[in-house]
C-alpha cells in the first residue's frame, strides 16, 4: 500500500472520528454514565455495531460510485442532492456554533480568558488552516495529532480514576436496564448530521474509488469507529470509576467533574485540553463536510473554496460571541439534523439497489444494518417533533 493511500485512510478515519468527537460527545458520555453506571457500556457496544452498519453503507457506495452524496441523491430524483446539502449546510452551521462555544470553554479552562476571546482565537486557527496552501494535508496532520492528544490524555484520566472493569465488562453484556433512547443519541451523535459523510468525501477527494479500493475504504470506515469508539470508551469508564467511588457530577458540566474528580486541579486543566482539541477538530471536520456538499454544484463554488469556509467558520463565531448560543435555533437545526442520516441512509441503499448486476452487487447484510439504522433514527427523529 502506497504511502499517498495510506495517508488517505489515515486522515479519512481521523476527520470521521475528531468530527463525532465534539462537545456534545464528551458531556452525552458523562451524562448517560451518571445515569445507567456499568450498563452504559452495553448501550456503547449497541451504538458501535449500528455505526459500523451506517458508515459501511455509505462509504462503500460513495466509493465504488465515485461520487458525493449530493450527486448520487441528484441522480435518483434531481433537487434531492440540494435539499441534502442544504440540511448538512444549515445542521453543520447551527452546531459550529456549539463546538465553537466548546473551544472557548476550553480555553477558559487553560487561560482564564472569556469564552467569546476563546471561541475567537479558535476561530482564526481553524481559518488559517483552510486559507494554508494544502489545507487537506494541514487539516488530516492537525486532526491526527490533535486526536491522539485527546485519547491520550483521557486514557491518563481513565486510570487514575480506577474504574472497576469487571463490572463494567459484565453489564456491556448483561445490562441492568436497557436505554433506547441513549442507543439513538449515541448513535445520532457518532454518524448524524455531516459526521456520516466527513471521511466518506475526504476518500472521493483523495482518488480512493472504484470497487477495487473497497479493502482500504472499509479499513478507514471501521478504523474511524474504532478512534471514536475508544475515545467513548475511555470517557465512560473514567466517568464509572468517580460515580463508583460515590462522588457526584456537576449538572452544568459534568464532563469536566469527572476529569476534575479524577485527577484534581490537573484533571480540570486536562479537560480544557481535551475540551478544545474536541471542540476544534470539530469545527474543522463541520466545515469541510459542509463545503464538500456545494463544493459539486459549480466550478466556481470549488475555485472559492478557501473564502467559502473561512466565511461559514467566520459566521459560527459571530453569532456565538454576538448572540450566544440560539437554543431555539439549535433545537430546530438539530430535529433536521436528525433526518439527514436516515434521508442519506435511503439514498444510498436505493442508489446500491440500482447497481446490482453492473459490476457491483452490495451485500445484504450491509443492506439490513442500514434499514434498521433508517428505521431507528427516523423514530427518534419524528418522536423528537411531536414532544
């Protein structure tokens, strides 16, 4: 395997994985741990078979197509492709916002500085990376180093918090109460939104196509899971070895109690490490994701690509310094957020169907794991409308 090939899988599996991880990630993870102790691990084990099933789907048939989402949609009934791109557009926008407010919280954390400062400051690294002359490569080298900072130092936590494993590996098996609806988060928040498509498109970008790549596309897909799955791991028994002991999660943040409870004054510093290179990583991930669902529509929206994301990152920052953090905003983004994996899930198995007897017949497995993942997310998603 070449090294240009190997560096695509690489970067692909890393944006995918830094992308899922955000701010949101971090306090699900501490928030459902707090709520179901050693069975979440079974709702984690659950949340990472439907991601393996959601992610091969579509980058399987990205790849072996060679072509965006968009495009593909475009092809089964034209002006789908639009509406797709403009939910990610508007859903990878909303939640910029929230991981932009995550990368100033993290600061806050490390320097003292105000969120807003923060969440600036953060704003003009993500933009100089993309304004950088290869802003691909800039971006796979700072998610990679950025990602393994992150695993790293919550491995640190993990173990100075001195979770009990045994129980923790008996409940992944033998749950003591079961949560549909942390499944469906879990799951939302690891392949929702752009976050499905993030690696799957940085493939395309790479040249990575064509049935005979499908070996190297599946490692990326599963290798991408893998990172967020340990990340989650890792977070969830750090958070199990502080509830275990008997100490109590902060409500406004309980992510940074279990570091801080964990490891002391040094954990909350962690935490603001580990908040920023989630938060970051994810506001780049949501930029590319973004513009690579217009980047197909016209020559001239590729040959801007540099302005067009610095102006959605730019945005993202003014609304959160000048405004805040829109709930309401955030809330109605977030329920379209939650029909675009199943909407993108349907295309992509309609667009697999169509291909069967043209030199590519797409396993039935693979189907079944993407109609469940269509039917699961889709419930969560109407429910979530009428509540």
């Amino acid at each position: 395997m070449s090294k240009k090939i190997t560096s695509a899988i690489t970067g692909a599996a890393f944006l995918m994985a830094t992308s899922a991880i955000g701010p949101g990630f971090l306090t699900q993870t501490a928030v459902f741990t707090n709520q179901l102790a050693a069975s979440f691990g079974f709702v984690i084990l659950v949340s990472i078979i439907l991601d393996v099933g959601a992610q091969l789907n579509i980058w399987t048939v990205l790849s072996v197509k060679g072509k965006r989402a968009q495009d593909v949609a475009n092809e089964l009934f034209p002006g789908l492709g639009h509406l797709l791109a403009l939910l990610v557009v508007l859903g990878g926008l909303a939640f910029n916002i929230g991981n932009l407010a995550g990368t100033g919280l993290g600061l806050q954390v490390l320097t003292g500085i105000s969120a807003a400062k923060g969440a600036a400051l953060s704003s003009v690294i993500a933009i100089l990376i993309f304004l950088s002359g290869n802003s691909t490569k800039w971006m796979d080298v700072f998610t990679k180093i950025l990602g393994i900072v992150m695993i790293a130092l919550t491995l640190y936590v993990c173990f100075v918090s001195s979770p009990p494993l045994a129980t923790a590996a008996y409940r992944t098996f033998f749950p003591e109460k079961i949560d549909a609806k942390a499944i469906i988060t879990l799951v939302g928040g690891t392949v929702g939104g752009y976050i499905s498509f993030a690696g799957a498109h940085r493939l395309l970008e790479s040249g990575l196509t064509g049935k005979d790549s499908l070996p190297q596309v599946k490692r990326a897909a599963v290798s991408g899971i893998i990172l967020a799955s340990m990340m989650r791991v890792l977070l969830f028994l750090a958070a199990l070895g502080v509830i275990t002991q008997g100490s109590v999660l902060q409500e406004n943040n309980p992510a940074a109690s279990v570091f801080k409870l964990a490891a002391g004054p040094l954990g909350y510093k962690l935490f603001g490490v580990v908040m920023w290179c989630a938060a970051i990583t994810s506001v780049t991930g949501s930029a590319y994701t973004s513009f690579s669902f217009i980047s197909t529509f016209h020559p001239s929206v590729n040959k801007h690509r540099k302005w067009i994301i610095s102006v959605f990152i730019l945005v993202s920052a003014l609304v959160f310094i000048v405004v805040g953090q829109p709930v309401k905003t955030l809330v109605f983004v977030g329920m379209l957020n939650g029909f675009i994996l199943p909407l993108a899930l349907t295309v992509v198995l309609v667009a697999s169907y169509n291909m069967r007897g043209k030199g590519y017949d797409h396993p039935l497995w693979l189907t079944g794991f993407g109609l469940v993942v269509i039917v699961a997310t889709l419930f969560l998603s109407v429910k979530a409308i009428f509540q």
